[in-house]
C-alpha cells in the first residue's frame, strides 16, 4: 500500500514482488476486486482517490516501470507553452522491447537518458524543461510553442543562457529547413 500510495494507486508485479508478494497474490486480489488489473503486470489500488496527474503515473509504469515523460506531454506538464498533446509521450530507454500492444494514447521513444536529462514533477519521472525542448525542436514542434517554451523556461531559470542561445539557433535552422 506504502508503493501504490507513493504512485497514485499503481503497483507493478516487481513492485509487489520487491515486498514478497507473488504475481498469483496479485491476480487473485484483482478477482477480489481489492486491486484493479490496468495493463501485464499493472495494477491500481482503488481505495486510493483519483488525480489529474494518475495516467501520467500510469505511463510512466507501464513500460514495465521504465518510462519517462517527455516530448510535447513534458512541455505541456511543465507549464512551458500551449500545446496540448493528442498523446502520453513517454521515453524509454533504447534496449527496451515492448512486446505487446502499445496503448493508443501512448506515443513511445526510445532514448538513453542520461542522468542530468530528467527530473521528478510531483512524484512523476519527467525529462528536464531543456530535454523537452530540445524534442520539441527534433520533432518539429510549431515554432511559435518552441519559441514560447524557451522564454517561460529562461524566466523561470529552467534552462540557462547558453541553452536559451542554442535553443534558439536550433530552432532558426528548423525554421530555415522547413
């Protein structure tokens, strides 16, 4: 309950396991209505209330607990422009294969993170306002939204000078190769 309540409800069969619960426990609690089955391996504690960050959390376990969120969902969560995502972005690392099917709301990239590449938004895994720019720009986010991003990021001392200058040319050059 202590995991579930620290992931807004979730609790993934490792999870369960790391506490000595076995992955037959889980399903029978599941039968027993005590936990929700969400996805393989992916359950929610119903006791705990719903949030409006919960299917962040649920992203972020669902690739087996390795996900990250990032790309548009990351500048939409950090509060850096106006975009409004059609799709959860999640990153997870390059060697990682999913093999079974990938929810429609889930839009998965494959990256190795390094460790200065992410941060935490109120207990969800989430890449840094500069990692998520710098997506955006990769992925052709509209230069308007970019240009927005870097602005309310170098306000708020999210990213620094030299980022905002960088950010800034990257973007120019898009804006040129376009």
């Amino acid at each position: 309950m202590d995991v579930a309540v620290d992931q807004y409800g979730y609790v993934t069969a490792a999870d369960a396991a790391a506490v000595g619960v076995v992955a037959d426990r889980l399903r029978k609690m599941a039968e027993r209505g005590t936990l929700e089955r969400i996805a393989y391996g992916l359950y929610r504690v119903p006791a705990v209330a719903l949030t409006s960050l919960d299917e962040y959390m649920e992203a972020t376990l669902w690739p087996r607990g390795g996900g990250v969120i990032c790309h548009d969902t990351a500048l939409d969560v950090h509060g850096l422009c106006d975009i409004n995502p059609a799709k959860i972005h999640i990153t997870v690392r390059k060697d990682l294969r999913i093999t079974r099917r990938i929810p429609t709301l889930y839009r998965l990239h494959y990256r190795d993170l390094e460790e200065h590449e992410t941060t935490w938004h109120e207990g969800i895994p989430i890449v840094t306002p500069a990692r998520a720019i710098r997506d955006g720009i990769e992925t052709h986010v509209g230069t308007h939204l970019i240009e927005q991003a870097i602005a309310n990021a170098r306000e708020r001392g999210a990213i620094t000078r030299a980022e905002e200058a960088e950010f800034k040319r990257l973007t120019l050059l898009d804006r040129h190769a376009a």
